[in-house]
C-alpha cells in the first residue's frame, strides 16, 4: 500500500495487489488479486477491477473503465499545466483512439 492513500467503505482487495501513492478507493470497489493500481488514481464507487490501472487516471464501472485523467487531484498535490496537458495528449493517444468526434469535444 503506498503513501497517501484514501479507502473509503467496505473495498475489497485480494491478494498481492499494489496500490500507488496519493491512490483514492471508492466505497464497494471490488479488486482481483495481482493487480497494481497506479500512483494518484481515483476508484470510483461499486467499481470492479480485473487489470491494472494506470497512474493518474479516474476509473469506474463494472468492469472498470478509464474516464480521464485525475485532473483536480493532480492539480491539488501541485502538478504544473504543462505537466497536465502533457497527460491530457498521452490519455487521447492510449485511450480516446476509438471514441467519437463528439464525445473528444466535450472532454477537450
């Protein structure tokens, strides 16, 4: 378990799973064993995990999903815009290949 990290109500972790630094649980998150959860991402609620989790990403869903990027916790623990928007392009390049015009616009 890292530094920093927040576990709300009744999550369930099996075996051998890495949980990075500044990492948010949300209550009823479900993980598998031999997963790592990267450093400052966020678990949302009632989500369950079967593959790891990148750093800095938001995850929620049955199964989990990658919404976007941990924006507002990055920004509190002190990370620069430039360093954000250098995640911004690495998350559409990894993760937004396949989704809609539309839906890019209303992440931009």
């Amino acid at each position: 378990m890292g530094d920093n990290t927040v576990f709300a109500n009744n999550v369930g972790i099996s075996g051998h799973v890495q949980v990075g630094d500044w990492t948010i649980l949300g209550g009823y998150a479900g993980i598998n064993q031999f997963l790592k959860i990267g450093a400052h991402a966020m678990v949302g609620g009632m989500t369950h995990i079967t593959n790891d989790i990148p750093a800095y990403m938001i995850v929620s869903g049955r199964p989990a999903t990658v919404r976007s990027i941990n924006t507002i916790g990055l920004e509190r623990r002190g990370f620069d815009k430039e360093t954000l928007q250098d995640l911004r392009e690495a998350f559409k390049v990894k993760f937004l290949r396949e989704i809609t015009a539309c839906r890019r616009q209303l992440i931009n």
